[in-house]
C-alpha cells in the first residue's frame, strides 16, 4: 500500500460504486431515502467553534424541517407498533 506525500496530500474523488446485481432493490431504496428526505441538510448549523451556544428557534425549526421525513415515519412505526397487536388482541379475545 503506498501512501503517498503525507506533508501533502491530494485528493481525488474516491472509488466508484460497486455494480449491484439487483438494480431494482438499489433503486426502490434510493427512491424512498427521496421521499423521506428531500431537503438538504443545512450545514451552515453544523459550527464545531466555541462560539456555539445552542440552538436558537430559527436553527430548531431547520432541523425539524430536515428530519422531517424520517420523525413522520417514526411515527408511523411506533403507531402500528402499538396498534396492530391492539387490533389482534381483540380478534382473539373478542370473537363474538
């Protein structure tokens, strides 16, 4: 493995994707992750400088909106969660 000049380094665009042997399911996932997650992230919050003090509302308001998709799943898995043993529950016990 050579490393090259370390005092410099350069840098190029990296590997390529590996060809994947079921385009369908790579697709299906890509276009779900676009759906849960359109809106870029907002990096102008990402501040790793002391000069961080928290999140103001305007900031909060940005990230909720970011993660907007995946709180909306979430939601969603927590709510079947809950419901469908509920609803089996009551098939099996409640079979007049």
């Amino acid at each position: 493995m050579e490393l090259g000049n370390i005092s410099e380094p350069s840098y190029g665009p990296g590997p390529a994707a590996p060809g994947s042997s079921t385009p369908g399911l790579v697709a299906m996932a890509h276009g779900f992750l676009r759906l849960v997650q359109p809106n870029p992230l907002p990096v102008e919050l990402i501040d790793f400088g002391p000069s961080q003090s928290g999140f103001s509302r305007e900031d909060l308001d940005k990230l909720l909106l970011y993660e907007l998709g995946f709180l909306v799943c979430a939601a969603i898995g927590v709510l079947l969660i809950i419901l469908v043993p509920l609803v089996g529950c009551c098939f099996c016990c409640c079979r007049c």
